[in-house]
C-alpha cells in the first residue's frame, strides 16, 4: 500500500486494501494469504472478520491503514501472524499468544478431544497437564466439561502469566490450577489424576558432526 499505489487516499476501500494485502502475501510466499489478510486486517479495524465482509465498500481510516501496512511487512518477512495480533483460536476458542508461548497448533485439538471422551462419563475427573504453555489445552478441556479439575504445570514464569491471562479470560480459573516448577515437582504427595496430558515443544536434535 505504497503512496504510488493509489491516486488518492480515499481508494483504499476495505475491499481494495484485502485484495491489494492477498496478492502481496502470496508474492512473498505465504500459502494461506486471504486467512493472513482478512486476521491483519480485522486487527488494524478492531473488528471482527465476519464483519469485515458487511464494510468490503468502506473507505479505511489512516490510522487503520498507517497499522496495516506495519503489520503487512512484518507478515511478508515471515512473522506469524498470531504473534503480530496477539491472538490465536484454537479449539473455537480465542487464546492470547505472545513471544513467551508457541502457538496453539490445530492438530493438537485432537489431544483436548481425546480427552474430553476419556473423562465424559466420569462426574468429577482430574486432569495434569504438564508444559501448560499458552494453556490452551487445559483451558478448552476445562470449558468443554464443567466439572473437571485441572492441575496445569509450566516452568518458565513469563509463560506461565500467559497461560494465567487465558484461564481467567474464558473464567475457568476455579477448576484450573497453574502451577509453577518443573515436571511432577509442584505436585502434592498422594495427589492421583485420571488424566495426564502433555504437548511438549518438538526440537530438532542436531546430527553429529563426523
């Protein structure tokens, strides 16, 4: 959205601004270029992305265009886009992410169903889950079954606020309990869960040199 891109300012209609960000994302190699655009886009607005579909003929403000362009060259030098708005949903659920968490991956939606069907039946099950991260495992568990207890471990403090933020926004922070330490260590002696969840970082290990 260059100065020359346009003849004048009042061109850049949330329609044009979409369409003008989708070609630039996918020129820089992005493979899900209109999902980036309309989530950066929604952002700079302060709306929704459904909403963005009833303004396709509104014209946007500086301000709003000012934050755009920002976040569109951060986008095509290959930021993610949940750490550039902040925001992630996962499991329908919208979680908070910052450099201090990874971001919620959709495949690990699967380990919040597979454990909502093993607890379904029980009235007052107990969870761990250790390397809470962000939370968002824990917390979707939580909101999905309204009478489990949950006991949420992370070792590294900063996340660990993270992972707090999100359990008081979706106001599950009765049932979830974060705990600060490394592994079982914060935990109780005798303390007994049904459950133990767990999505530990993948890291490449490095190959020997020979």
């Amino acid at each position: 959205m260059s100065a020359d891109a346009a003849s004048s300012a009042e061109e850049w209609t949330v329609r044009r601004v979409l369409e003008w960000t989708i070609g630039h994302l996918k020129k820089h190699g992005s493979d899900s270029a209109r999902l980036d655009a309309e989530v950066l886009l929604a952002h700079a607005r302060g709306c929704s992305r459904i909403q963005l579909y009833t303004a396709y003929d509104e014209l946007l403000p500086e301000a709003a265009r000012k934050t755009m362009r920002d976040l569109v060259k951060r986008r095509a030098n290959a930021e993610p886009v949940a750490y550039l708005v902040g925001m992630k949903e996962f499991y329908s659920l919208p979680f908070e992410v910052t450099r201090d968490v990874l971001i919620p991956r959709p495949d690990t939606e699967l380990l919040v169903m597979e454990t909502l069907q093993l607890i379904k039946e029980n009235s007052a099950p107990k969870v761990l889950e250790l390397g809470v991260g962000s939370g968002c495992i824990s917390t979707a568990i939580a909101v999905n079954h309204k009478t489990v207890r949950i006991v949420g471990v992370e070792i590294y403090p900063p996340t660990l606020q993270v992972a707090q933020r999100n359990v008081t926004r979706h106001h599950v922070e009765g049932r979830v309990e974060l705990r600060l330490g490394d592994l079982f260590s914060p935990l109780q002696p005798g303390e007994l869960f049904d459950v133990l969840v767990s999505n530990p970082p993948y890291i490449k290990k490095k190959k020997k040199k020979d």
